[in-house]
C-alpha cells in the first residue's frame, strides 16, 4: 500500500530545485496579516518547458497543538510556451511563484507542497511563532 509519505519527496531548496521555499517574518503577530510567499527553484531555477514544469503550489498551516490543518492557498501554473507552432514555440510562461496574505491567530507550522509533472510531490514547512 502506498501513501503520501513514501511519495513525498523533501530537500534542501539550495541544492534541490524542487523543493518549495517558504518566505515570510518568523513571527507573526495574531491581530495582523502577514505576507507569505512560496517559490520553486529560488537557489536553482527548475526547467519550465512545455514538456517539464512545475504545475501548482499549494499552502497549509498546521496549528502547534492541534490536529487541524488549514489550506491557506493554491496557485496553478498553466503556461509553459505552448504552441500552434510546436512545443516550447509559445509567447508565455508562468513561473512557480505564490503569494499568500494570511492572519495566523496561534503558533504552528506552514506546509508548501508542489507538484512537478515528471518528478512529483515536493514538500517544505516552516515554523511560525504568533505573538
Ligand atoms: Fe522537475
């Protein structure tokens, strides 16, 4: 039987370039929004071709002593220069980036997963302390 955790691949984003990177404050203060954002290849860029890219993000926070997850947000990236002329011919791409505004009310941890079409699931967390 297989589930998430065998297929869920985790690394240092400075020497894998799938690994998600999560960007904001460590502390957040409870009454306030904070900006989060979340990257693929920040350190090393990840291909973005018609044929391998990186195709959704996806955000979750984990409140420190409870069993809850919350889905903060989802990015989709759905340009990859196709076109009528040929694969990697076509006027945009979009690039693996997200941006969350989010009110956390207590500690826990922030969950970035993405998803690459050839080389699957990639997580990365970040502790957050609200105060
Ligand atoms: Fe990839």
């Amino acid at each position: 039987m297989a589930d998430f955790s065998t297929i869920i691949k985790t690394a240092d984003f400075k020497t894998e370039k799938h690994a998600p990177v999560i960007e904001c404050e460590n502390s957040f203060k409870a009454d306030a929004f904070s900006v989060i954002t979340v990257s693929v290849g920040k350190e090393i860029r990840h291909p973005n071709t018609t044929e391998h890219f990186i195709s959704w993000i996806d955000l979750y926070f984990k409140p420190e002593g409870n069993g809850a997850v919350i889905h903060l947000g989802h990015s989709e990236f759905t340009a990859h220069a196709e076109s009528a002329q040929g694969a990697n011919q076509g006027m945009a791409l979009s690039d693996p980036l997200m941006t969350v505004k989010a009110q956390l009310k207590v500690s826990g941890t922030l969950l970035a997963m993405s998803y690459c079409n050839i080389h699957g699931l990639w997580q990365s967390e970040k502790n957050i302390t609200v105060g």
